[in-house]
C-alpha cells in the first residue's frame, strides 16, 4: 500500500513523503479499512510541526485522524462491523462512551494514523458512517464534526431560540452553525474575510460580524444580539476575554482550540453571567454515532473548501493552512 509519512523530528507539513508500504492485516478484534477520504484538522499541522503534546515525532509516521472508507476484512471476533460496510475512524480509540478516556488517538505519531491506502483499527474504534453522506463528507467528521457535537449537546445543550456564536470559518465553526440551525438556535458568525463571512451565511448564519472592522466584537455580540448562550471558543486564550464579554447569562464557553496565543484572561467575567466554561477534547465514539443519526435526520452536509487527489496530499495541507481554507479540506483517493 501507499501511505503519506511525517519523518521522526518533523517540523513542518512540508516534510511530507510518499512511501509503499507492506499491506496490513487485520488481527483478532481488528478491522482493516480502505479509506477513500480523508480531511485536515488544526491538529495536523502541530502534529506535523513537532508542535503537539509530546513534541516532535519520535519515529517516521502516518499522519491524519480523519478519514472514511470500507471494510475490506476483519479480524477473528468482530461482530460490529463486516466486509462492505461503509466506516471512519473514532478520533480516540479508547472512548466508547461515558465520561472522557485520554487514551489512545488516531493520527498523533502513537496511535494509528489514516492517511493510507489501508489502516488497521480496533473494533471500538470504527463507526458506521451516515447513510446520506459520501465517503468526503463522512471524512470530516471524526474530529471537527464530533468536537462541535459535544460543543452543542454536552454540558449545557443547546435549545430552540438559542443564540449560538461560532468564531471564524474552520472546520469545526461551519459544521457547528450547521448543528446549531437545526437545533433551532441563531447563530452569529465572526470572520476577518466578508467573503467568508457571505458564505456562512449562505450555510445557515444569522447574524455576521467582521472582527477587524469590529474589533471589540464579543462587546457587540452582548449589546446588538443579548449575548450567546453557547459560544464555540475555536480561537483559544488569545480570543477568550472577548468570548466571556460576548456571554449572555448563564451561558457556556466550549473550549476547544489553541489558534490564538495570549495571556490568559481573568475567570472573573464569569460571575457577572453565572457562565461556564468547559474545556473540549473531540468526543467519544457513541458521540460520533450520535452525530450521525442527527446528520442524516436533519440532511446536514458538511461544508467542503478544497478538493486534492491522494497523490496532492502536500497540496491539501497547503489549502487548509492557507488564506483560502473555509471549512473542510478534503483529500480524495
């Protein structure tokens, strides 16, 4: 098989190479999928530049938590799942269900990474994909599609009339305002690009604020709309005193992203709203299925921003990292 590698020691996606390697199969417990697609996360690239918890790669590895296939063959004892199903990978594969396992994660230089031809994982780690979505579409859900899932239903769910604020265009933020508009909420979209900010609007957004025109827009989130009862915090400590301003009461931050460096702001903001903030590391492989099932109910299709073959793997890394990525890169075999 083909697979894509990051050398031990990457700093950079631009270390990038293709390599053949020996076919795996699938032992007792295991499946072995043949993925058709795969897409970027934030995460890849801190992986890639030796930047991610542990630093650098210890030994030459294959990227990407994120992709979708068919079972080609199973291993003696699996029962969940059997040749011809259409699956992806569950980001943590130790995570079924309950309260959150740290255990082992796709695509970190530990765990198994999904940018191949073919990839061995454990049972508990594969999920059914939904039945309305292609091979692509499925490939962005494995991270950003179940963090923005426990984003909107986990702690403080999100409620009909609910206003829910979505900060940039990535991945996570455009399959978040997806959920959140047919979980009846309104939902307000930050951009520093207004013609990204056009076509989250044609997605489902509400209400748009340019934050370089508006640069004290978590103050104009709270005084024009009444604040947001859930905030998606994708931008980290850099941009959270804004989204604690931006807090209606009793609302929730989720925590989710390190894009935007700073001092950490005071906690004290909270108590003026009774607000919570909770911290979000993806979710568990019941969550995916949970997505799933809403995803197909509600005819959610996931915002796809560039298309590159398998072979255009480097490429893809370039869009995503670059000016023109709004939600999902996707690499296709």
């Amino acid at each position: 098989m083909r697979a894509w590698m990051l050398p031990a020691g990457s700093d950079g996606f631009d270390k990038l190479y293709i390599q053949d390697l020996p076919d795996p199969v699938a032992g007792p417990g295991e499946v072995l999928i043949a993925p058709q697609a795969w897409t970027i996360n934030y995460r890849d690239f801190a992986v890639a530049s030796g930047k991610y918890f542990g630093g650098a790669l210890k030994q030459p590895s294959i990227p990407l938590s994120d992709g979708a296939g068919e079972v080609v063959a199973v291993g003696e004892g699996v029962t969940s799942v059997a040749v011809g199903d259409r699956v992806q990978g569950s980001f943590f594969l130790d995570w079924v269900d309950g309260p959150m396992v740290m255990g082992r994660a796709l695509g970190d230089g530990m765990g198994p990474g999904m940018l191949a031809e073919l990839v061995v994982l454990p049972e508990q780690g594969v999920v059914k994909i939904a039945e309305s979505l292609d091979y692509s579409q499925a490939a962005c859900l494995p991270c950003a599609g179940v963090t923005a899932w426990n984003a909107l239903t986990r702690g403080r769910m999100v409620r009909p009339g609910d206003k829910v604020l979505v900060l940039g265009t990535g991945g996570v933020s455009m399959i978040a305002l997806q959920l959140a508009k047919a979980m009846g909420a309104e939902v307000i979209c930050t951009s520093s690009s207004d013609e990204k900010l056009s076509r989250a609007k044609n997605l489902g957004a509400d209400h748009l604020i340019n934050y370089k025109t508006t640069p004290d827009w978590g103050a104009a989130v709270k005084s024009q709309f009444g604040g947001a009862n859930q905030v998606v915090e994708v931008g980290g400590v850099g941009t959270l005193a804004q989204s604690m301003q931006a807090l209606a009461n009793e609302g929730e931050i989720a925590l989710i992203g390190v894009l935007s460096q700073g001092e950490p702001p005071s906690p004290h903001a909270l108590m003026m709203t009774g607000g919570t903030l909770r911290g979000i590391f993806v979710g568990s492989a019941e969550m995916a299925r949970d997505l799933n099932d809403f995803i197909d109910s509600n005819e959610i299709e996931p915002p796809i921003g560039g298309r590159f073959s398998f072979d255009k793997a480097a490429k893809a890394y370039a869009h995503a990292w670059g000016p023109d990525s709004f939600g999902k890169t996707v690499i296709e075999l």
